[in-house]
C-alpha cells in the first residue's frame, strides 16, 4: 500500500490533489455499475432491500405518527425520497426516509404552521442542502465532536420515549399533549388516571417480541413480527385499544400525485428556521449514517455528493407530500449486514415499500398504536450509546462538560441550539488543548551533539555563546498559542547579537502566529539582532513571508546549523 501511494504522489500533477466536480459529485449508483455490475449482485441487492424494507415498513408509519402526521406521510418520505437519496447519493450504502432525530422538529413545525408548512418547509430544506453540498461544505459538516453527537442522540432518544408515553399507555390528556418535555411530563403525570390496562398488555407484547426475538432468533424481522403478533392479539382478542383504522382511517393504496406546497412569502419566511433545522440536522444525520456505513465496509462516501442526494430527495419527498429526509443509521446498518452491493439495495427497498402499500394497505388499519409507540420505545433504547457515554465521562471533564451540555439543550430547550452550542463548546476545548501542547524551547547555542550528527565542524567557542540564542517551536503554531509564545519569545535579552527560530517541527502556521513572528522581528532588528527563521515548510515559510518575515529583516536557512554557519 505505502509503495502505491508513493507512485501516485511522483506522478501526480500538481493540482491532482484537487478533485473534479465530476469526481466529487458522480452518485455511487454510477460508479457500481461502472464497476461491472451482474445477476449475483443485483440478488444480493434486491435481498438487502426486501430485508431493509420489511425493516422499515413499520418504522416508517411510526416516526410519521409520532411526528403528528398521518402514518402515510411516513411511507411517501421512505419511498419518494428514500428512492432519490440511493439513486443519487454519495454512499454505496445510504437508506434514507424519516428518522427519529426529526420527531420533535416535524411535531413543533406542525403544531405552528400545519401540513402545509411543514412541506414547504421540506422543500427549502431540501434547496438549502443543495447549497450546502454544491459549496462543498459537506466536509467541514463531519467535524462535528463525538460527544456532541453522542449527547444529541441520547437526548432525542430520551426525547422520542417521552413522547410515544401516552401511546404506551393509552392515556387521555386534556387539552392535548405539551410539546416541551416538563410539560409534557406533568401533563402525563396528571393523566395517569386515565391509563388503559389493554393498551398497556399490547405495548408490552410488542416490547417483549422485539426483545426476544433479537436474542433468540437476530436475523428474524423483530419489529415486523412484533407488529403484526400485537395486530392479530388485538383483532383475535377485541381489544378496546386505538389503531390506524380507528384514528386515520387507513392508509391510500398508491403515491398521491406531485404537487407543490402553498406557497407565500410571509409562510415561506415564517417556516424558515424550521427549514434550516432540518438542513442542518438531515446533513448530520445522513453524513453520520454514511460515516458508518464507511465503517462497516471500509469505503468511502462523497459526502458532497450525499449532501445534494438528501437535498433532491426532500424536495422530491414534499412534491408527494412527504416530509424530511435523511439518511437512517439502523436501517443502512441493517443493509450493509444484509449483503447489499451497492446503492440498488436502497432503490429496490423503496420500490418493496411501495409494493406493501399496494398490496397491504387495508391490513394496516389494523395495526394498534401502542404497536407502534413500543417499537419506537425500543428504538429509543437503542439509541443511547451507553458504552461511549461512559467512556466519554471518563475520559475528561472537557468532553463529559460537552456531552452533558448538548444532552440538556437538546432535551429541555432546541435541538439545533443543543448542537450549534455543543460544537462551539468543543471547539474551545480543542483549541485549549492544542495550544497547550505548543511548545518553546531555548536550545543551547552550539553542542558537541551537533558534531556527531555532522551538521558543522565542532567549535567550543559556540557551546557557551552568549551572544548567540536558539529558540525551537514545536506543535500546531495558531491564534490559541500565538499570545504566550509571543510573551515567551519577547524575552530576547538586548545584549544577544543574534537569534535563531527553528520552526521544523511546526507543521501548520496560521496569521495570527505569523503576525506575532513579525512583530519579533521587528524588535529583534530595532535591537540589532539577527534574526534567523531555520527549518520553516514550504507552506509555513509561505505564510511567514506574506506576512512581512522576509529579508533582508530576517534570514532563512533550512537547518540550524546552516544558521550558525553564517554567523560571523
């Protein structure tokens, strides 16, 4: 592998490390197929996508549910922009549709501006994250901190448990169920009264069913299963417990027609932070799923690519009346683990799910709705990553300070605020503790070490000069670092002649630092001092020189020992 990599670097223009639009925004679908593509990959593909689709059949009406909108909304959003986001996407992998992490976006944007905002809301979402991918900004996006996204996925999930109680329950709350989480626990805690013994009997069987089945019997469908025991208990038995039928009437037998939503400027600019939410939470989401999926199968995706995938995908999915789009953790899991190839799996599980509401949708009234909340219970479950969120406790109080923070901000106040502040506060760590690890080293002089290297013939007039000082700078040099270096290399005493900086083992320089190295400079030559920049990269010396370092004020030399040399 190194000898390979060695090649292509001799052989590389200069400008190879730069890729093409083509290279960055051609969907994987064409790469496979370029590949070669036979019949035992296509079986293999329509395999993962009938297992993936049965996988999320009920997940898909359920999310939908929870999110306050007609289970058929959620099936539309699988299908429509499920179809897209494999078709065009950036992932060999990706599944998308709609994602849990949305729940309490699309329920709040419902609650304000109805159906119809919530889908034009989509729709900008969708024109924002093809900005965001053709700006090519779909890298910068993947450095989101690690407990930042630990800390936001366990409060979605504590979030999504506490919205699927009342379900669970059978509860009846007055005056509807509060949309922030303490509210919404008083609320249910006031409701207890009303709680209904048959509709409790149905959650647990469905919660029991998944959980054994995923002990016993791993590779069975367990949500499937659960779904359709809990159905047939409640239709055998005649339990007094809600369903699809009883609450939405069912589900349509085909994809409604194309329509675009209402649209004015006065709704377009009141969903707007809806619609922002959802591109920043959809490009997380769905580059976290790829970054997986990458994981498991070690490739790698284009995140650019997958970024205007998801961007299609939810104007696709409002033009059916779907709603947000992203690419879906478990369920690419789910695929990779089911032998798909490549991204005709995603394609043929939307084309399943699609099949399954022509042909199932009069079943699916049946379906409870306690059924469904303890699939998403279980779901929930699983979300919280309890081994990293006890390794990230751990590990330092800067990253148990960030997962604690985007936990509570998710919960108790936004989902975006818990992210924007969880990052910011990530940010300052990282940045704290690089500048920390920036180091300043006065050297001796001259050393009888130098000789043996062969650097320069040995003098002992140089061991003890006190008119010569060698400063090293070692680390990242940047704006965290920039002031305490500049204080410690300040200290150049007047009566030195001449001053020697070796910055070889500084990899990167920012203008800040730069801008502190010509200030230095500029002391060093009002005192008389020679002022000898060695060892600096090509980049390094780069920025030093834009930035006013250049001679005749300083000398560069490519070692410390060429410096000395010219030292009279």
């Amino acid at each position: 592998m190194k000898e390979a990599m060695t090649t292509t670097t001799h052989t590389a223009t200069p400008h190879s490390d730069r890729p093409s639009f083509a290279e960055l925004y051609t969907p994987k679908l064409v790469t496979v197929l370029r590949e070669g593509y036979d019949t035992a990959k296509l079986r293999g593909d329509l395999i993962a996508g009938l297992t993936v689709a049965i996988v999320a059949l009920p997940l898909s009406m359920a999310i939908a549910i929870a999110s306050g909108v007609s289970p058929d909304r959620g099936l539309y959003t699988a299908i429509v922009g499920g179809f897209l986001v494999s078709a065009l996407g950036g992932s060999r992998f990706q599944i998308g549709g709609p994602a849990g992490a949305f729940i309490v976006l699309v329920l709040s944007t419902v609650h304000m501006h109805g159906i119809d905002g919530l889908i034009l809301a989509t729709m900008l979402s969708g024109l924002m994250m093809l900005g965001i991918g053709y700006a090519r900004l779909g890298t910068f996006i993947k450095f989101i901190p690690y407990p930042v996204t630990v800390g936001f996925t366990a409060g979605i999930a504590v979030i999504i448990f506490a919205s699927q109680i009342s379900e669970l329950l059978g509860l009846s709350l007055a005056g509807g169920e509060p949309g922030d989480l303490l509210p919404k626990l008083v609320a249910i805690a006031k409701s207890l009264p009303s709680v209904q013994p048959a509709t409790i009997g149905v959650s647990l069987l469905t919660v029991v069913t998944i959980i054994a089945l995923k002990r016993w019997r791993p590779r069975w469908p367990s949500m499937l299963i659960a779904v359709l025991v809990a159905s047939i208990a409640t239709a055998i038995l005649a339990l007094p417990v809600a369903t699809i039928g009883t609450k939405f009437g069912g589900i349509p037998r085909s994809l409604p027609a194309p329509a675009l939503p209402d649209f004015s400027m006065d709704k377009m600019i009141a969903v707007l932070p809806a619609a922002a939410s959802f591109a920043l939470l959809g490009s997380i989401e769905s580059l976290l799923s790829a970054v997986v999926a990458d994981g498991m199968t070690g490739r790698r995706h284009r995140s650019n690519c997958e970024l205007v995938a998801q961007g299609y995908a939810n104007i696709g999915s409002a033009l059916f009346g779907g709603f947000c789009v992203t690419g879906t953790i478990a369920r690419t899991a789910t695929n990779v683990r089911s032998g798909a190839h490549g991204p005709v799996s995603g394609m043929a599980h939307s084309l399943f799910l699609f099949g399954f509401m022509l042909v199932a949708a009069p079943l699916a009234g049946y379906i409870p709705l306690a059924a469904l909340a303890g699939v998403l219970a279980v779901v929930a479950f699983n979300m919280v990553e309890r081994n990293a969120i006890a390794a990230l406790l751990r590990s330092s109080w800067g990253d148990a300070a960030v997962l604690g923070v985007t936990f509570l901000l998710v919960i108790f106040r936004d989902l975006t605020e818990g992210i924007v502040v969880g990052f910011a506060l990530g940010a300052l760590l990282f940045i704290h503790r690089m500048s920390s690890a920036v180091a300043v080293e006065a050297q001796p002089a001259f050393g009888a070490d130098d000789e043996a290297d062969g650097n320069v013939p040995y003098d002992s007039k140089y061991a003890s000069d006190p008119d010569v000082v060698v400063y090293r700078l070692s680390g990242a040099f940047f704006f965290g670092a920039a002031s305490a270096v500049g204080v410690t290399l300040d200290r150049i005493a007047d009566r030195r002649q001449s001053f020697i900086l070796d910055f070889e083992a500084v990899p990167l320089l920012d203008s800040t630092a730069a801008n502190v190295i010509e200030q230095v400079a500029h002391k060093a030559e009002q005192r008389g001092i020679r002022f000898f920049v060695t060892g600096a990269s090509p980049s390094v010396r780069r920025m030093l020189l834009t930035h006013g370092v250049r001679p005749p004020h300083v000398h560069y030399a490519a070692t410390i020992a060429e410096a000395r040399a010219q030292i009279p």
